[in-house]
C-alpha cells in the first residue's frame, strides 16, 4: 500500500474514532474545561487512551525499527528548546481551542454536518494558517 493510502486509512480511523467518542461536538470540549460546572470527564479518557498508544509506540515499537513501515525515516523532532514562536503559537492554540470548542481534526471531521459555526471555524483555521505561511515567508524565523 502506498504512503498515501496509508495516510488516508489512519486519518479515517482517527476521523471514526473522534466521531464515536463525540470530540466532534464543541459541548464536549467546553464540558470538559468547565471544571467549576457540570464538568465531563471524557475527554481525559480520550486523551489518555492516545497518550497510551503513543508511549507504546514510541517507547516499544519505534526502537525496534530501522524505518518506517511506510516511508524512508522517522519524523522525530531533533529540537528539544521552548522558543518564543513555539511558545506563543501553542497559547494560542489552548485558547482557540477552549473558546471554540474546536481543534483541527474535530474541525475537519465535522465539515461534511455544513453546520455554519463548523465551516467559520474551517474558514478562520485556513485563514490563519495561510498568514502564518505569508509571515514565515516574508519574515523568517531566526533562530540561533
């Protein structure tokens, strides 16, 4: 199989997986951030169910490898710093995602339900990732 249908097969089951477990639903997330509230816990679940996988693969299945079962190497970052950039974007982030209830892959599972407040998500999403693209093409980050 190629790389691409592999890629396709696993975003397909991430999709089906937040789907299932209602990440797709921006109640869900603000539920979760709403401590003081009628808070919901689930999605600890489901943060805790891929922080799972991912220690197992990472920490088991990646060292037993030479390569990638599809693709020529790991794409494991080599910087380990906490710069400005990384820093700021990550906050912004955090708040975008507690305010709209929100993050890229719910997002894009959710496009097909046409829901307004879905596409305007979509739409500031690629909006903001098109001028970060603008800036970092114009403006470089320097890094030391």
């Amino acid at each position: 199989m190629s790389h691409r249908g592999v890629a396709f097969i696993t975003g397909l089951i991430f999709a089906i997986g937040l789907g299932i477990s209602g990440m797709t639903q921006p109640t869900k997330v603000r539920d979760f951030l709403d401590i003081s509230g009628a808070w919901d816990p689930s999605l600890a679940f489901v943060m805790g169910g891929a922080v799972t996988v991912y220690l197992l693969v990472f920490h088991l299945i990646i060292p037993r490898l030479d390569r990638p079962i599809v693709g020529e190497r790991f794409g494991i970052p080599s910087r380990r710093d906490l710069d400005r950039p990384l820093l700021l974007g990550s906050a912004l982030f955090g708040v975008g995602w507690g305010l709209g209830g929100l993050c890229p892959g719910p997002a894009l599972t959710s496009a097909l339900s046409g829901l307004t407040p879905i596409l305007v998500f979509l739409a500031a999403m690629v909006g903001g990732m098109a001028l970060h693209s603008l800036k970092t093409h114009l403006m470089p980050i320097k890094r030391d």
